[in-house]
C-alpha cells in the first residue's frame, strides 16, 4: 500500500515538467524533501506494483529511464 508520501511523489513527478524554474527547488518547497530523497523513492516507486496501479503512465516511463539508464551504464563500462 502506498503512503500518502508515496502519492505525493508520484503526483509530483506526473506534473513536474509543468512547474517553472529548478525542479531540484520544488522538490524542497512542495515535497519537503531533499532531492537526493525524491529521486531515491522514486527508483523504489518503479518497481513497486502500488504504484504501478496507482500510476501506471507515470511508472512506465520511469522504468523505461532506468532501463535506458542501466545500458548506457553497460555500454560505458564495457567500452572502458
């Protein structure tokens, strides 16, 4: 079951690209939470089925980015 923290976060990153300005400072200012914090629940969120029914759209494009971020991790190290 998702917190209502959880919600939030999940709420904030759908609609983020409509806030002006830094997204790291509305992160502090709507969500009191460092970045640091959102972006680690929000890797927790990907892979949590809740939020997947809570947010389906939402949590498809961020597995989609881990994905994409995992292969170019891959592909770095395998060049090296």
């Amino acid at each position: 079951m998702l917190s209502e923290q959880d919600k939030a976060v999940l709420d904030f990153e759908r609609s983020a690209w409509l806030i002006p300005g830094p997204k790291s400072e509305a992160i502090q200012e709507q969500l009191a939470m460092s970045p640091t914090k959102y972006y680690q629940m929000l890797r927790s969120l990907a892979d949590d089925p809740h939020a997947s029914e809570y947010d389906p759209m939402t949590v498809r494009r961020l597995q989609a980015t881990s994905r994409r971020e995992k292969l170019r991790r891959s592909q770095a190290s395998g060049d090296a």
